[in-house]
C-alpha cells in the first residue's frame, strides 16, 4: 500500500491528541480499524478518509472493501441526516 499523509486525532474526556505521521497500512478487525504508520500503531471505532484530492483515499476505502463508482468533480455541499 502506498504511504499517506495522516493527521491523527485522539481524544480521552476533553485531552485531545493531534499527531500527523505516513499511514502505511489499514486494516479493519473485530469491528475497529487497525491504522500502522511509520511510527506507530493505532485503533479506532471509525475513521474517516479525507484526502481533498491528494493522495488516493480511494485505494485506502477499496482495500477496506468499499465499491467506488466513477468520480466526477462537484462543487456541491453535501447535507447528510441521520435516520
């Protein structure tokens, strides 16, 4: 897998943890996500993959089984509503 660019947040309470390092793997096991940087290792409960057109967050989501389709530029704000 390619190397990224990651900027890492932790949070415990109100401590908060910013830590920008390369991802070099992602994996996803027992429903939390495994991210190994050239630095360390990480868990989390979720992850969201941001890239803003650098890098290849599509390769990061496929290698975690997610189907891309076509991608295509928007300008467009994006509303999304919890049910």
């Amino acid at each position: 897998m390619p190397e990224y660019n990651c900027s890492l947040i932790s949070s415990k309470t109100s401590n908060f943890t910013f830590k920008q390092e390369k991802v070099v793997d992602v994996s996803k096991e027992n429903n939390q996500f495994i991210l190994k940087t050239d630095k360390a290792q990480y868990k989390f409960d979720a992850v969201v993959i941001a890239t803003g057109g650098r890098g290849n967050g599509c390769d990061i989501a496929k290698q975690l089984g997610h189907k891309i389709v076509d991608l295509k530029p928007s300008l467009t704000a994006l509303d999304i509503r919890e049910k």
